[in-house]
C-alpha cells in the first residue's frame, strides 16, 4: 500500500520504488496508452514558490493521464495574501481535488500540510529540505541510461547544503551500494543528518573541493546550482557563485559514458557548449520527470486516504528559521531520533534540523 502522503521518497520501500521506475518506463514507451487512467480525477498544483519544471511537469502528467489540473503558481494571487493560513489552505483544497502537489520555501512545509490534507499530498519541494519527485526524474533517467543505480561513483556538485534534490538523491541512492564523491566549498556541503546517515549507510564517500580532479573517475556527475535564495545575504552568495563550472574543457577529462545530470535551472554552473556534448542529459532528464510524476500520481491514488500524523515526541520550537513552524506558529513541535546518529539526536519531524 502506498502512504497517505509522499513527503520523503525514504517512506516508499525499494519495491515501490521500482514499481514507480517501472511504471514510468513503460509510460515513456507509450504514453498514449495510459491516458484515461485518470479520468475524472482532479490535480491541484499549490506552488507558494517559483518553478516551471515540477509544476508544469505535474500539470501535463494530469493532463496526459485524462484528469484535470487547478491550483495557484502564486500564492499572493490566493487567500493566502489575506493571512490564510496554510492548514486553512490545505483543508479547503484537499476537499476539492483528489491530490496535491504542493511547493513551499520553509523546510518541513510538506510534512505540516500532510497533517490537515484530507487527500494524499505529494512534496514538490519544501525549502532547501528535500524534492522527491526530482528524485524519481533523477532515477528514471540514470535507470534509463545505465540500466542500473547501483554501483555507480556519483559525483554531485555545487550547493549541497541548500540542494534539496540533492539531499533527496542521496537519501535515496546510499541504498544501492553506490559511491558518492561530493564536490563543494566548505560553506556549502551537506547538513549533518544526510551525513549521519551516509555514515550509517557504509557507502564510499569522498568530499573534494575540485571538480577538474574528480571528474576522470565519474559515472555520473550531478550538477547544482547555488541556490541564491537560500542566502542569508548577496555578499555571502556572491562569494559561492562561480566556484564551480563545468565546461567543454572539463568535459575532456570526463569518461566516455559519463552522464551529465542537472535538476535545472542553471544560472552559470554549465557552459552552453557542453549542452552539445551527448553525455549532457539534463534537458532529457527534465522530459522524464513527466513519466515519472505520470507513474506516482498514479500509485499514489491507490493509496491510503485520511490525514497524515506527528509520529515524535513534542519539545520547544525548532530553532531553524527556515523550518515551517517558524511561520505557522500553530504547528505542534514534534521531534524524532536520528537513527543514523553515533550520539543521542532529536531532529525536527518537519524540517530534520
Ligand atoms: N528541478 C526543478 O525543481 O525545477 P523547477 O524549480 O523549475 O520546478
């Protein structure tokens, strides 16, 4: 059975996982084939933050599947810029669609809407916390070139603090056996629960700071952007911009079968001609996510209906600023154990900080 909600791709088991990469699969073979799956079933696409990707995607995987599609891209064009609340919002549109896929920029947004949907919810990115449907574009697309994911040596490259398709990505491949090379500045590398928990997965791990030097030995390289409207200024973003390009130079030093990913949009971190080089996939990896999204609202409405719940023990607020109790201050706290970590660890239920 599916859950309630798809806040985390972690909360799908590995068969689920490749059902959804199966069911994809086949979708992209034949597209036609499926439409009408979804007759009469109502998509709403709640985006509190910019995107053209994930929610276009979602909006033509609806549409390709028979359903219909409503929703807002801006949310100061809702009630909310009236001070509704994003429980209010939540228990309003849940009760006209049959699924949502919502976009938010506080960390752990996803997780409060899940408690007041009366219908299964789908994250399409809370703040710099996590992007599970980029994952399963992410995964489509390596499965689809690769035959595999696993086993591979997977460099992943740029913001991997604020990256929430990279937290995601690593969440989901340390399953699989695969090594990670992690090319960032210091002031950019991962948050410590997706290091607990790659230390706990034993997956080979190298964190560098020159793509140049890692590039040879790569399978797969994943490139980032900075993501400059996590920053807590322009000086400290304008310090992090341009650390890393890859460019046709770069390229040369790469394998032959290497597979360039990007979740996009890219600022400057990928030169133009390297969209020539056919190892640069990240425009066929955006034509999947809609074959992937296609596949999960698909199993998600075979999925449990009723609202999601706080599984933790509650405490004082979360102290990140960036965590959506911080807004919507009628949000109970609630904290969980870090089961990754080598000492006694709380992390927020909403935002894992
Ligand atoms: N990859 C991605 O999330 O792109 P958008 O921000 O355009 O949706």
């Amino acid at each position: 059975m599916y859950p309630h909600s798809l806040i985390d791709l972690s909360e799908l088991n590995a068969n689920q996982v490749q059902d959804i990469l199966s069911l994809a699969d086949d979708i992209k073979k034949d597209p036609k084939r499926y439409f009408g799956a979804c007759e009469g079933k109502i998509l709403a696409t709640l985006f509190y933050e910019p995107s053209t990707r994930t929610q276009m995607s979602f909006q033509t995987a609806m549409l390709r599947l028979g359903g219909e599609t409503i929703g807002f891209d801006n949310p100061m064009n809702s009630s909310v810029s009236k001070g509704e609340s994003l429980a209010d919002t939540i228990r309003i549109v849940s009760g006209y669609a049959d699924i949502l896929a919502m976009r938010h920029p506080f960390e752990g947004a996803a997780k409060a809407a899940s408690l007041y949907a009366k219908c299964p919810i789908i994250n399409a990115g809370d703040g710099g916390h996590l992007h599970p449907t980029q994952t399963l574009t992410d995964l489509v697309t390596i499965f689809g070139e690769k035959h595999t994911v696993s086993g591979l040596t997977i460099g992943m490259c740029g913001d991997l603090k604020n990256g929430r398709t990279v937290h995601s990505l690593v969440k989901s491949l340390c399953k699989n056996n695969n090594k990670f090379v992690f090319i960032s500045t210091p002031e950019l590398g991962l948050p410590q629960y997706i290091l607990n928990l790659l230390e706990a997965s034993g997956c080979k791990c190298e964190f560098v700071t020159s793509l140049e030097e890692a590039i040879p030995e790569l399978d797969v390289l994943y490139m980032t952007r900075i993501q400059k409207e996590r920053f807590a200024s322009e000086k400290l973003y304008e310090e992090q911009k341009n650390v890393y390009v890859l460019d046709a130079k770069k390229m040369l030093r790469a394998k032959a079968d290497l597979i360039v990913l990007h979740p996009l949009p890219r600022v400057d971190e990928i030169t133009y001609e390297v969209d020539e080089d056919p190892r640069a996939l990240y425009f066929k990896q955006a034509a999947c996510g809609v074959y992937a999204r296609m596949a999960l609202i698909m199993k998600m409405l075979e999925g449990e209906q009723g609202k999601d719940k706080l599984e933790g023990i509650s405490g004082e607020r979360c102290k990140n600023p960036n965590c959506i109790t911080s807004i919507e201050k009628y949000l109970p706290p609630s904290y969980k154990k870090d089961a990754n970590a080598s000492v006694e660890t709380m992390l927020c239920e909403y935002c894992e900080h």
